[in-house]
C-alpha cells in the first residue's frame, strides 16, 4: 500500500501532466484554426486548377499530344509512394493511420511483384516505414523548419517527383495524406497524381457546357505548363490537409488526456483521503484505547 | 461606364482579389491583353509581369505575377497566379533572388531548349524588375 506521501507525490505528478496536455491542447487549438484558414484559402486554386484542367484535357479529347505526366508511360511497374505525415508525435492514431494505409498498399504491390519506391515527407511517416521497407525509401523531406507552410515547398518536391519522372524512376506515383473532414474525424486517403487520375475526365463531363476556347499559345504547351502545375498544387493540398488533420488529431488527443488526467487525480484523491481518515481513526483509537487501559 | 465583370486573382495560397471590375491588362506568354467585359473565351499562360486592374469604382489597382495562366470567359475572368503579390507589397529582394535563380537556371541548363527557356524566363524578369523600379 503506498504512504500518504506517495500519494500525494502521484497526485502533484499528475497534476503537473495535466497543465502540459491542456496547454498542449490550447496551443494545438490556435494552430488548428490557422491551419484551416489555410486549407480553406487555398482551395479556391485547386478547384479553378481542376475545372480549367478538365476544359482543357476535353479540347484535346486525348489526343496524342497529351504529355506523358497525363497518359502515363503505359506501364505500371515502378511505383512511386508519396506518402505524408506529420513532424511531430503526440496526435492520436493520425500518423499511424496514414503509415498503415501505405503499408497495405506496399504489401499488395510487393506481392503483385511490383517495384515499389518511397518518398517520405515528415518525419514520423519515415520512422514507421524505415522499420518494415527502409530498402525502398528514396528520400525524405523535412519540413521540421518550415514554420508556415508556403507552395513553394510543395513545389519542391513537385520537381523532384517530376524530375525523377522524367528520368523514367516510376510509372505510376500515389499520394498518401489525411484528408480533413472535421476536428474529430480525419480520413486517410490514396491519391494517385501521375498519370492524372480519371477523376479529372468525369469533372469535364460534369460541366460539358464549357465554352470553346481559344488558346495561346496551343492547348498542348498550355497543358505541359499545366500539368507540372497541378501536380504542385495537389501536394500543397495534401500538406495543407495534413496540417489541419495533425492538429484537429492533436487537439483530440490532447483534450482525451487532459480528461484521463482528471479522472486520475480524482481516483488518486479520493484513496489518498481514505488513508488519511483511516489513519486519523487508527490514532483516536489508539489514544482511547491507551486512555481506557488506564 | 463600361460594364462590368467578375475578376479574380488566386494564388495558391490564398484568394487575392474578387471584384467586379472594368478592365483588367494582362501580361499574357504572346503579348499583352486587356480584358474587358463580354470577351471571348480564351485561355492563356501569363509571363512574369505586372497585372493592373481597373475596378467598376474606377480605381485602379496593380499586382506583380510570377508566372500562371488566366481563364477567360464572357461573364468573368480568372487569373491562377504561381504567386502575385499588390504592387506596394513587393519585397525588391525577393525580385533579386528570383533573378538570381533565374540566372543559375540559365548557366546550369543542360540542353538548348532548357537553356533558352531559363533565358527568356530571365529576360521577362529583368523587364519586370525594370518597369518596378520608379514605382
């Protein structure tokens, strides 16, 4: 049975934990919000990127001056994983989800005896994946200095996946992020970018109204300049996403322990009274007893 | 008056502008145009360069692109920025690192055809920087 003193050494412990995840919990909260507005201000790119790219792929009707990043090399051998998480830990199940979902997609390629390459972006992704498939990482971009998160950064690794493209290191390349739906709930998803997938085509029927355009220069160099583009411009969602996602996970998680927390002090509480009343009886009795024998 | 109609200007990172305006000239790949309203469709990549805007109030307005393209319909225009900031907020040293980089592009390129496209990507820098430089 542990002493008072242990007790109440638990207790202070405890408490002290507390005001860690709650201020963990506020901070995560402030951050979500900014996030969000982010998210939110970046959508309207991606939607008009989306409809003027479906305009543009049916005025071309896929012909044979599609660029290779939109038909693909024709194989699908090599495949290359995108696959992001966040920097820091502490969020819930938010990186272990996207990891496993990556994972489950490896096995089934590896097992189909395909060829399968892995970019990392953040730092907790890597440190699940390295255990199991750390043969098949190519690379893994650190985010941890970024303080806000600019396009140029998706960018960045927009080149490279498109360099390496280029170089003929992949076929087919999917994206893995969090897709966020709300604060409590967070959606990992796959998303295949090269070759677009045909979700784009659909997009295009939906709006078969679209005006006939003329183009300058042709729609084919248009298009080369566009795809490049929309590649970037997917990751930047898929971080964004993931930003939002890491912190609403965070928040969740944070306000789950600040309440366990609570729990605990309560229950530690309530045996750390019993003792002291216990042993307050224990003494009366004694005295009375020694009183009584006198 | 003329009439009006609906601009936007969006970068990836956030919605720029989303007016009702006049007229608005942009620096289009093969020249540059002005939009008005009740234009016809087309559909352009844009330069680096200076887009002005002529809002219905008849104020005018001036942004610095880097590069994009526009979407022209009769009922609105709407210009997709790589990145665009307002004339009064443009940072001279981020204009000279970008040229700096544009420079690097230039001597690194492998081929021909990279090598003049990083050159003519530079020359339309060097423009801008140029037509900045009183403001």
């Amino acid at each position: 049975m542990a002493s008072l003193k242990d007790l109440r050494n638990r207790i202070a412990s405890v408490k002290a934990t507390q005001k860690i995840t709650k201020a963990m919990q506020m901070v995560a909260a402030a951050k979500l919000r900014r996030a969000q507005e982010a998210a939110e201000a970046a959508r309207p790119y991606s939607e008009r990127m989306g409809a003027v790219l479906a305009n543009i792929t049916q005025a071309i009707g896929g012909g044979g001056d599609a660029p290779a990043l939109m038909t693909g090399t024709g194989r699908d051998d090599v495949h290359l994983l995108i696959v992001c998480t966040a920097e820091r830990g502490l969020c819930g199940g938010f990186n272990s989800q996207i990891a496993r979902l990556a994972r489950d997609h490896i096995r089934r390629l590896l097992a189909d005896g395909k060829q399968v390459k892995i970019i990392c972006v953040g730092k907790k992704g890597f440190d699940i994946l390295r255990r199991d498939y750390g043969s098949l990482i190519l690379e893994r971009v650190d985010l941890r200095e970024v303080k806000t998160l600019g396009f140029v950064n998706a960018d960045a690794i927009a080149r490279k996946v498109i360099h390496l493209f280029n170089e003929g290191g992949f076929d087919i390349c999917t994206l893995f992020y969090s897709q966020f739906k709300s604060v409590i709930s967070q959606i990992p998803t796959a998303q295949q970018i090269i070759p677009a997938a045909p979700a784009s085509a659909a997009a295009a029927t939906g709006n078969g109204a679209a005006a006939v355009y003329e183009y300058e220069p042709e729609p084919g160099e248009i298009l080369s300049d566009l795809i490049p583009r929309n590649i970037a411009v997917q990751i930047f969602r898929a971080l964004l996403e993931n930003a939002a996602g890491e912190m609403g996970a965070k928040m969740s998680a944070m306000d789950n322990a600040t309440r366990n927390a609570g729990d605990m002090i309560n229950r530690l509480s309530i045996t750390y009274n019993r003792q002291r009343q216990a042993q307050i009886t224990k003494e009366l009795i004694e005295i009375i007893s020694g009183a009584e024998a006198l | 008056m003329a009439e009006a109609f609906k601009f936007e200007l969006v970068s990836p990172e956030r919605l720029l502008v989303s007016e009702q305006v006049e007229s608005v000239v942009i620096p289009g790949a093969e020249g540059e145009m002005t939009v008005m309203a009740q234009h016809a469709p087309v559909m352009t990549t844009i330069k680096p360069g200076v887009v002005t805007v002529k809002a219905a109030g008849g104020k005018e307005d001036r942004y610095v692109v880097f590069g994009g393209f526009a979407d022209i319909l009769p009922s609105g225009c709407t210009l997709l920025a790589e990145s665009a900031v307002h004339v009064n907020d443009i940072d001279r040293a981020d204009l000279a690192r970008r040229i700096q980089d544009a420079k690097e592009d230039a001597a690194d390129a492998k081929d021909d055809v990279a090598r003049s496209r990083a050159e003519q990507f530079l020359a339309q820098l060097t423009t801008l920087e140029g037509a900045l430089l009183p403001a």
